[in-house]
C-alpha cells in the first residue's frame, strides 16, 4: 500500500488516541485541536516510514502517535516533575527591597518567568503608614513574613498557632492592606 492509502485507512487512529489521552490528563483538553494536528502529522510520518516486514502499520503508527502526544505535552509544560536548577527565579521581598532567590518548585511545571519593573516603588514610611492599619498580631505575622523572610511553619511555631492560622492571618492581612490602600489613595 502507499502511504496516502495507509493514511486514508487509517485516519481514525489519531482520534480515538488523542481523545484516550486527553481524557486520561484533563489538563490537557484544552489543547486537543494542537494534540490532534500533531497526531495526524505523526500518522503521515508513519505511512512514510512504514516497512511492511516488520510489524502491522497500526501497531506503528499507534506508538508513534502517542509518543507524539507526550511530546507535545512536554512541549506545552515542560517535563514534569523535573526542576530546572540551574535558573532559580528571584523575586524583590515586599518591604526590604531585596532581592532573594527561590528555586522553582519540582511540582510547579506553570512557573513563568518575566520581568516587571516596578512602576511606584513604595518607601518605608509608606509601608509603615499601611501597616499601621492592621492590629498588631496581624502586623507582627506580616513582617515576619515579607520583613524576615520567615517560613509559615517558623511563625506558627514562634506564635504558638498553626500553618494554617498564620496562612490565613497573612492573607486576611494583605487583603486588608489593599482595602485600605484603595481608600487612602
């Protein structure tokens, strides 16, 4: 057979693959038309390639076809659960100023890197002003984390709450900043 004939045979193998897969990683559905563009592409790859003695052609289109779906995955994300080491990202600590380097978390493969420059840098003074809004547990919570640099399990311990508590302190605290930040301005 010729491979448009292989092709044409079997043009609904890329279908029930990639359909397969995406139903097997939802977060992968929103890129069906992309797994399925680069299925048939495989699948066409495939017929060109075939060598009758060997295997049958469904057997190798079936594997090239998937392996293109992971391919694309990995495209798409990255390699999931590996971290790429060499390039930590650096964020600014809200009230100091400086810059620290974090290394990427293994499980996050949606981290992005980019580069936001700062448009009104906020003094001291004015940090002091927007944490005089909040009372005074609130405050102690919020500098140990952005001021000190402090893990949540660390404030909780030196507190005597739990992770969870100075998590929520913590965001209650910033959403109070902002509210009052909004009024003040």
């Amino acid at each position: 057979m010729t491979p448009e004939q292989l092709v044409e045979a079997h043009l609904d193998l890329p279908t029930m693959i990639v359909s397969a897969y995406c139903k097997s990683r939802p977060s992968m559905r929103k890129h069906f038309d992309d797994l399925m563009s680069y299925g048939m592409e495989a699948l066409w790859e495939s017929a060109q390639r075939y060598e009758s003695d060997i295997a049958l052609f469904s057997t190798y289109a079936i594997h090239r076809i998937r392996w293109s779906c992971v391919d694309t995955a990995r495209r798409i994300y990255g390699r999931p659960g590996r971290s790429n080491k060499r390039s930590p990202m650096l964020f600014t600590d809200f009230f100091s100023g400086n810059f620290r380097s974090v290394s990427r978390a293994e499980h996050d493969i949606f981290a992005v890197e980019c580069d936001i420059p700062d448009d009104d840098p906020m003094t001291n003074g004015q940090w002091d002003r927007l944490l005089r809004c909040l009372s005074p547990h609130y405050r102690k919570v919020v500098e140990m984390r952005f001021r000190l640099g402090k893990s949540y399990a660390w404030i909780a311990r030196d507190m005597g709450i739990n992770v969870h508590t100075a998590m929520s302190i913590v965001s209650q605290a910033i959403k109070r900043m902002r509210k009052f930040s909004e009024v003040a301005a």
